[in-house]
C-alpha cells in the first residue's frame, strides 16, 4: 500500500475520527478502540471527533476527546449508536466539488491534523480514499484509514463487518422468541408470522434470521431475501405447506426484497443523501397478501433501528472485533499506512478463530458483497449448512452492557467542540 | 371466598393447568411454579396441561406433565411463550353453551382433576369462574384458581400482572437504544422515529417506553396512549416542537390509538375469537402523517411479538412474580379456597417490596384497569413522576437465560399425551 508522506519534524499530529452512515450497537467500541489506542501511540497528539461525522470536519465542528474521562471513553465499547454523531453525507468527486475536499484540508491543516479515520461502510471507505488522494494531490500530508462497520455486512475483502454480528444475535433470538410465541398460538390464533429486517440489497441480516431455527419445524420456516426476486406463487406455496405441516408459519423478511423487475416490494418514494430509496413496510405487504391468498391470521413486526441499536444483546465477538478494527487502525496509521482498512480474517469456525487483516481502500470502495448462492437453498427460502457454518460463530457469546435501574447504563458524552481557527464558515 | 367441597376421602387429585390468550416471556415460569409447588403438595397427585389452553380441556387433549424431567421443568423458567400452547377460545356463558362447561367436568371426572388452574387475562378470569360456578352446579368438586398474566397489566386489584414487566422492560430499552440511534443520525437522516407496541385499551405498555426518558430532551419525546384521543394538530406540534428543540423526536405509540369518536386509527378489518378488532400498523399511519404535515425523514418500527416474547431481556421482579403466583395458586387451591386469583401487593415503592394477596374471581373478571389519569401529563404526551414511580420497580433487575451457540438456550417439552378415558369426540 501506499506509504503517506512523513510529517515533517515527525512531531505528534492530531486525529480526526469520524462516524459515518447507519450507527450499530458497537460502533462506538471501534470509537474506544480508535481512541484508547491513540492515547498510547507517541505520534498522536489529540483525538478530535467530527460533530456529526464527516459534516463535522467541513463546518469544523470539532469535539475535543480529551475533555471526555477515560471511564466515558471506556463506557463507549458498551453504549449503542455514535456517541459523536453520525452523518449521512456523501462527498461528491473531486472533480465535481473540489471545494469540500479542500475546505476538509484546510480544517485539518489549521488543527494539526495528521490522522484521518473514517468509520462506516461502501460508502464511506469511498470518501475515506478520495480524502486521502485529494491530500496527496494537494501535498498534505494525511494518513487516512478506514474503520470498517456495516450491520450489512456487505464490505469486502473482511470475512465479516464490525457491527453485523450484533443485528444478527438481535434478529436470531428475536426470531426465536416470536416463533415460540405463534408456534404457542396457532392453533386458535395467528398462524402466520412476519419478521421484517434491513437489508437492502443483501441478505444476510435476513439470512442470520435462520440461525434461529435450530430443529426442524421451527422458526423461522421461509426467509425471503433480496438476492432472490420474489416469487409470489412459490411463495404462498411455501408457506402454506409450512402451516399444514407445523401449524404455523414464520417468515423473515428483508426490507430489500423486490420482484423480478428489480422493483423493490415496499419503495415509500422517499430517498437518502446517497439516492438510495428509503425502504420500510414490506412486512405488511406479505402479510396482506397472505391474508388475501390464504386467509390465515397473521402478526408482522418491523425491528428497524430496533435491530441496529440492541446493545443489550450484542454478540460478544463482534463486540471484540469492532474494538480491534479501531485500534488496528490506529496501529496501522502511526506505522506510516495509509488508504486502508484493517480486516477480520476468519482463521477457523469450529473453534471460531480470527485475526486483523489489511485492505486496501481502492479494493473496498463502493463494492458490496452479496450472499453467495450457495448460502441459500436452491429453492431460495432458507439458508444452507455452509451459511450456518459462516454464522453462527459471528453471534457468539454475550457482551451484556451494565443495567440500572433497570435499564442499559449507556454512557453520553459532553461532546465538547474544539475552538475554532479557520475563520471562514462552509456551507454544506 | 367460598370454599370448594372438599374431595371425598381426601384422596389426592390430579390438577389441570392451562394457558390462555397471549403468551408472555415470563408466563412459562407461572407454569414451573405451579408444577413444582403441585410436586410438593400431597394433595395433588399429577399435573395434567392443556394441549392449546381450555381447547385441550374440551377435546380431553392432555398433557401429562410428569413425563417431562425436572431439568425441563426448571428450564420453563427461562422459556418465553406458552410451552403447552395457549389459545384464543372463549367460553360462551353458561346460558348459552352448557354443553362446552358439562364437557369440561366430563373431562375433568374421567381424569380425576380435582384442582384447576387457568393462567391468562381478563377473558380467562371470567371463564376460570364460569368453570368454578358450573362445577358447583353440577356437583362436582372442583377447586379453579385463576393465576394472573397479562401484558397489558390491565387486570384490577393486583398492583401489576405478572408480564408486564418484561415486556416493560423489553420496550423501555428498545426505546432508549433507539432513541440513541435517532440522536445520532437526526444532523442529515432520521428526525422522527416512530415505535409501535400492544395495549388495545390501556397505555401501560406505552408508558413503560417513557422510562427511557432518563433526561430532558432524550427519547421518548411523545407519547400517544389508548386513553387520550388523538388530537393530530397538537401531535404536529409537539413533534415540530422537538425536533426544533432537540434536533429530532422519539414517538411510542398505543397499538390501541384511537380518535374522539373511539375509531381505532389502525384497525385491520379482523377480529379475534373474543370479537376484538385486530390491530397493527399505526406506527407507519402516524410516520405518513408526519411525512406529509412536516416533511422530516422518519423511520418507524413495529415490535409486534418480538416485545411480548422477549424472554432474553425479561425483568427479574416481573419473573420472580410470575413464579411466585403460579405457587401460590397451588398454595390457595390446597387450602380450599376457590374462585379465586393470587394477586401482587406492591408494599413500598423505594426500595421495592412486594407480597402475594388474594382477590375473588368475581372481582376480577371482565375488569380492566386503565391508566389512571394523573398517570399522564396534562398536555396526553408523557407519564408523570407518579406513573414513574409506579413502573421503575417492575423493570428492575435482570434475569438473562443460558445461552447456547450465541442464542438463548430455551427448552421444549415433550408435551405427551394422557391416553384418553371419555370416549367421546368434542367438536369446538
């Protein structure tokens, strides 16, 4: 990989690290993991965060760490969400809006900042890489490394994503759970369970939906994945074979299921900063139409940032992995690497082994990482022994946060922002 | 309370137990306390369950629970949902449909059942008294103890219903981890989430989700219970009024909302064997309405089952309770007192102490406790101190299951059959 320029005098430069996309239950343990480790690496100075992300850094917005207790700091690798705040905020190219790459380099520049960190998934490891050519063009010398999370889990090259771990322990149990509960009333009541989760162009959040069913029968009985465009008659087909033969049927669902057209089932009109259509009520679709067709009782649920949040019952392992990308990161950085992204390489499943792994941004920007066919059943509506296999070691183990009262004791910072020096305001 | 007859000889008799109307994830360890208290009296004999509830009773479906190892039995402590299955099946009155009560004492004679517990709601109070009256009628003696559980909390005279604080608990941490999601997206995505969760009549529920307001400005900002008509001008304003104020806004809402004129704004057009509407699907009425008086980005979520079933987050006051009234009503029965429900008798708030009372079936029956008034503030979108006060102690402590591969380790039984002695077919 590409060597960064080496600071001059080699004197301590400051961080910037900044949240990006979707938030999941652990991304602020990759935050600790960034920070802690920069609190102990001679090269760095201070860790600022960007208000907002990347939206942050353009309105220098910045929050000092520092003034933030190491019991804080700590507390992060417990607490859902982004502590500093997210962004969706997509930079365009640098040929297309040059001002922002620039008015990114004059921030860094006025705060001494010679470590850029950026955590968040495709489209973030894309501006991740485009900051650190625009500051190689423009002599700058930056050392930019991707933190990789995506409760997608579609980012290359990585076995797994920091933070899908965590959504798939969250929709596995929950599966499990509500298949206890309309398995125990089918036979006078709903018959038919639905089960929406995010996933808009890949499945495997739907797909971790299947670790749940443990022994034959049991929920869930039909996963309807975007990968697979859906087959209405099959469909119906299927899930009135599951109820004669169990009693019940559930089904997990992904948000990003569409038909054979490409069109996604539950498009609201509504799009992101990115022009990605806002998904959202597939689940009542299906059940309306199992409803219409087949006349059973159904429930829908639709976990939506219920999923990405639950830090209640994060999977202990991706819990450990978000920490060690962050601090990966950091190693990374201050060794002189730079436009790349530290990696979980699966060593062995059974027993589940891993080590951090490095990739180069220009190989993990903007691909996404389908499921493989073969995860799937040739008839599409579950997932096979090898998807399993894939899985199963990602959920394992519990990482329960502190309660009291009652509740999860998630920490909140005080966010303090950093004294402005450039004396110019952007206009996002 | 009356007392039943006393058995002829005294010679032990067999107890049935059944589970009525909506699971809960706590509602298995009522049937543990009621099995293991049954083992330890000897005027019990077996414990025989019903196969699907009161349905089991009526087509002589019956489950001897001496089959299932003590291990299994314990597990039910940790298993969410009805573990012989329950049912939606409400007996007519007596008037109108004797033959279903003289077939339930045929049943309960053939076996020699002298003891009869119904674990449910409101509906299953009033038949666990039906059946109590009939059987006095006929002469047969029978003593029916109703055990307590609903998630809707809504049944009078006990302090809370064994249920309750779980699915509490569950939709309490569901709002504030989601609430932190919102908070970090809202700058450029997400400035109005919106969660749905049950309680056709009564706001409890929708008022465990205001615990996750542990400080101004945090989620839940709004709340929309069953009680307050929905008043959508003064809705609009609040959400616009906190969006403004803190960047976005955290709504729960009653599955049960309904306008000035009772019209249930989500109402699907079915409607249960009770002749209740089903409901589901307010949360994406309300986002639209959002959408289209205010124009902000929103997400909404609906926990549906997954809040009732969520055994992995149940609250360990709600759990200890859900055992204890299962003993009790085995306590109440061998003592001879009939008709009647064990009940929670909340003893001091600060530091929480509870005891078990009693209550008389004729009583409880068809009553349902709504939130009291002052339970909300003035303006219909928040609880107050004393509604906070009343629901704190009932999410305390945690009480996590085995897990197993990274998914809770619940049990299933093996739910094998009494070889049947009547002879006679039942058609429902």
């Amino acid at each position: 990989m590409a060597k960064s320029p080496a600071p001059k005098k080699q004197k301590p430069m400051n961080a910037f690290y900044a949240q990006s996309g979707g938030v999941s239950a652990v991304i602020n343990a990759s935050a600790a993991g960034v920070i802690l480790a920069a609190m102990k690496s001679k090269k760095i100075n201070k860790v600022y965060a960007g208000r907002h992300g990347i939206v942050g850094a353009l309105t220098e917005d910045l929050i000092d760490v520092s003034k933030e207790s190491l019991a804080t700091i700590k507390g992060l690798i417990h607490t859902p969400a982004g502590a500093f705040g997210s962004a969706r905020y997509k930079l365009k190219s640098i040929e297309k809006n040059l001002r922002e790459y620039e008015r990114l380099v004059e921030v860094f520049k006025a705060h001494d900042i010679g470590y850029f960190f950026l955590n968040g998934g495709n489209d973030s490891a894309d501006t991740c890489l485009k900051v650190s050519q625009l500051a190689e063009r423009m002599g700058y010398p930056l050392t930019a490394v991707h933190v990789p999370k995506t409760v997608d889990n579609d980012l290359p090259i990585t076995d797994c994503c920091p933070g899908f771990g965590s959504v798939a322990k969250y929709v596995a149990t929950s599966m499990l759970e509500a298949g206890f509960d309309v398995e125990a009333m089918a036979k006078t009541s709903t018959k038919v369970f639905i089960m929406e989760v995010m996933g808009r162009h890949a499945g495997w959040i739907t797909a971790a939906m299947g670790l749940a069913q443990t022994q034959p029968g049991t929920a869930p009985h039909v996963l309807l994945f975007p990968e697979i465009p859906f087959d209405e008659e099959a469909f119906l087909a299927a899930v009135k074979r599951n109820v004669d033969q169990y009693g019940y049927c559930a089904v997990g669902v992904s948000e990003g299921l569409h038909d054979k057209d490409g069109k996604f089932l539950a498009e609201s009109g509504l799009k992101d900063a990115f022009g990605h259509a806002q998904l959202g009520g597939v689940a009542p679709r299906i059940a309306e139409l199992v409803r219409g067709k087949l006349g059973y009782k159904h429930h829908w649920a639709v976990a939506d940032y219920l999923q990405r949040s639950a830090r209640h019952i994060a999977s202990k392992a991706d819990l450990e992995q978000s920490y060690a990308v962050g601090k990966a990161a950091v190693e990374y950085a201050v060794k002189g690497m730079n436009a790349v992204m530290p990696t979980i390489v699966r060593v062995s499943s059974k027993p589940y082994r891993w080590k951090i792994g490095v990739a180069k941004l220009t190989d993990v920007a903007n691909v996404e990482k389908k499921m493989p066919r073969d995860f799937i059943t040739p008839d599409g509506f579950h997932i096979t022994p090898k998807c399993r296999n894939y899985l199963a070691p990602l959920i394992a183990g519990e990482a329960f946060p502190p309660f009291e009262d009652g509740l999860p004791a998630y920490v909140r910072l005080k966010n303090a922002a950093v004294k402005k020096r450039t004396r110019t305001d952007f206009k996002l």
